[in-house]
C-alpha cells in the first residue's frame, strides 16, 4: 500500500519539536523485549508501552502538541473538545499544565472510571459535558458550543499537529530499538498515531514494514485504502472503543496512503483472546484497541519469523466492568463456548440424562434457561455450554444426535443469538 514519495508526510524536524515541546509532560515509555512472545512466534519481539503513559494512553502527546501551538489569545479563550476516553484524558491533562480551560463532551454512555480520570487530570481547568449515547452526539454537540463560543477544537487524530505529537512514539522506538525493526504493528482508529509513526519512520527506516491493525468490526481506513478514498462506514462494531471510527481523518488517510505497508483486521473475539493473554501470562493490562497490535501477529506468524518485530501497547485504560463481556467474547471465538435451544422433555430427570449421555468429562454447563409455559410433553432451554478444546463441539453433537435430543446452535445464527444470549 505504501510508496516512498514523501508528500504530506510529517517532516522529521516538526516530530523533534514535538518531542523537544512534550519533555516533562509525557513519559519515555519502557521499549522491552517480550521473551515468551519473541519464542511463540520464532522472532524478536518488542512492545512499545504507551499503556505506561501517565494518561495510560499515547493521546497526550498529540493533545499537548496541538494545545501547546495555539497562539496565547487562543488558550485564553480555552479550548474544547469530544471524546469517549483516552483522548479526553489527554486533553485534560494539558489543559491542567498549560493553564487553559477546555470543555470536554462525552457520551453518557462512558463508564464512571474514565470521566473521573478526566476530571482528576484536568481539574478546576476542565468542565465534563456528559451528552448522547455515542461519540458522534459528543462531537455534534462539541464543535456547536466551540463555533458559539469561539473556542479551538482540538480534534481526537484529524490535525497534523496531532499527528506530530504522535509521530514522536517512533522518536523513542528508534532510540531504544537495539536493531533495525523489520516489522511494527500500529493500531489504528482514526488513523492519528499510524500517520505520525508512519511519517517518521519511513524517512528514518524505510525498509521496516509499517502493518495497521483494525477491529474487523470498525475497518475504516482499510475500506477506505482499498476504495482510494475516505469510506465512511454505515455501521460499525463499537466493543474496541478507542479504535472504532466510522470515518478515517482526511489528513491521515493522505499519509496512510504513502506509509501503511498493510492492514490486518483482527476480529474482536481475538482481540479478547489477547486481553485475558496479556493479563493472565505477562501481566499487562489493555484496552480492546491496546491488545491490537498483538492480537494482529496470529495472521502475520509466518512472514514474521526470525524478524525483527515491535507492536505498539497503544493504551490500557481497560474498565473492569467489562471482564465478564471480555471473557465472553474470547470463548465464543475461539470454539469454546456454544449456545443451543434444546427441547428437554417436561419430567423428572431428563436435565440428568442430558449431563450423563452428552456431556463429555470436561464440558460445563455455563447458562441454563428454561420456563414451563404450557402442559406439553417437552418444552425448550436455552443452554451454554463451555468446552474444554474447541475440537471437543463435533463430539458434543454427535452425542445429541444419537441420543435423539432435538437442538438449534445459536452461534451462527446471529439474528437469534443477539435475541436469546
């Protein structure tokens, strides 16, 4: 996808400044080679961890960058933006150091935890609207009170100057890297901090391959790659929030389209998949969108072996509430978890017959509901069932079979699984 034309890129000098302008206000994030990882895969794998930045997130560095550019009679005037998370935090946070008021819109829909951090970040420089279920309410309602009240916008990854103070992740990536990095999984939502990577590095090491990682539910820059224009995408699935976008910037997608070498589009059960991983193995905590860039190396294992490699842990603001729906997720995708609508006949014991005929030694059951609703003979359950491998299913089904049971598998039949699980 790439080219090595240098037109629209973020030139190098401009990420200097970046960097030079965010000393003392963002992190230098740890650059460490993972061992299990780098032995899974047969190469040498480093993470770049953002999820260390003080906001959790490498939001900071573009949010600082922009806010520290604005002439003096514009921070005066405070600034505003809208954001259902990380980038609010950063905001926040530079609001606080450069002594500006900014308004900051989200959804009502975001979780307690991230609005607290916004207001501890930001304090007394910052005021929370809480507004609409989704980013899009946030963002209408965002650019009207700034256009009113004459205040920046200071936009989540569509302005170069934020796309600069990205660019200065790959700053530090080079000065750590111990070699010359084949390969570096980016994620991307709006395509911010790819474009800013991308810049750099493909004028500082043009033979490492830049991949873009997307939620396979949100793919908006890969549509709109491959289209050879900005695709705004009609729906899209909002579970990696801090990468899920309808429509790609218009600066970025111009810089994509001259550094992205590929983009990987990871579903987001494996996204889950690498969330519980991470924790459980190497004890990092991610986001959704923060697991990408891992979740990514399962499509590219056979380019990447004997290679050198770095994924960028882009943020791990990751609210615990959602554990349960992360698990879920993982177990579904990976064959482990089944849903069926069994018809049990309505007398004693025949739940019983069930667990000791078609059981296997190691299935569980997980979720079990069944109402009497009339006097027929038999009536339906709607049953989960966790497997212990995800070969184990043709086993379990072969068992229903030759016992006679009637049953419907749920799992692929979206429509009725989005209405009884």
């Amino acid at each position: 996808m790439s080219t090595t034309n240098t037109v629209n890129l973020i030139k190098i000098s401009e990420i200097i400044k970046a960097r030079q302008r965010l000393n003392h206000i963002a992190v230098k994030t740890q650059f460490v080679q993972n061992y299990d990882l780098s032995e899974q895969y047969g190469c040498t794998l480093f993470f770049k961890r953002e999820d260390l930045q003080v906001v959790r997130s490498y939001k900071i560095r573009g949010a600082y960058n922009m806010m520290a550019s604005l002439d003096a009679d514009k921070l005066k005037a405070g600034i505003v933006c809208a954001s259902a998370g990380n980038h609010a935090q950063g905001v926040a946070l530079a609001a606080a150091k450069l002594g500006t008021h900014a308004t900051i819109y989200m959804p009502e829909t975001t979780p307690g935890q991230k609005i607290k951090k916004v207001r501890l970040f930001g304090r007394e420089h910052v005021d929370v609207v809480l507004i609409g279920d989704t980013f899009d309410d946030a963002f209408a309602e965002a650019t009207a009170f700034g256009k009113k009240e004459n205040k920046t916008f200071i936009p989540p990854f569509d302005d170069r100057k934020i796309i600069t103070g990205q660019g200065t992740v790959a700053v530090e990536i080079i000065e750590d890297a111990p070699v010359t990095l084949d390969y570096i999984f980016v994620p991307i939502g709006g395509g911010g901090l790819i474009a800013g990577v991308g810049s750099y590095l493909k004028q500082i090491s043009p033979e490492t391959k830049i991949i873009g990682v997307e939620p396979a539910g949100a793919p908006a820059m890969h549509a709109s790659l491959k289209a050879g224009k900005i695709i705004s995408l009609d729906e899209i699935d909002p579970f990696v929030d801090g990468a899920a976008v309808r429509t790609v910037g218009k600066e970025t997608f111009q810089i994509c389209q001259k550094v992205v070498d590929d983009i990987v589009l990871v579903p987001e059960g494996k996204v889950c998949t690498k969330i519980l991983q991470l924790y459980n193995e190497e004890a990092i905590v991610v986001e959704p969108a923060g697991a990408l860039s891992v979740a990514a190396l399962d499509f590219y294992k056979d380019k990447i072996k004997d290679k050198n490699v770095c994924c960028i842990i882009s943020g791990g603001n990751n609210d615990i509430t959602r554990t349960e729906e992360i698990k879920e997720r993982s177990l579904l995708h990976e064959g482990l978890k089944h849903y069926f609508i069994i018809r049990f006949a309505q007398r004693a014991g025949a739940l019983r017959e069930f667990v000791n005929n078609v059981l296997g030694a190691q299935d569980n059951i997980t979720h079990f509901q069944y109402t009497k609703k009339n006097s027929r003979e038999s009536g339906p359950a709607l049953v989960g069932i966790e497997l212990q491998k995800a070969t184990d299913y043709k086993g379990l089904v072969r068992r229903m079979e030759a016992s006679g049971i009637q049953y419907e598998p749920l799992n692929d039949n979206q429509m009725l699984f989005d209405f009884f699980v």
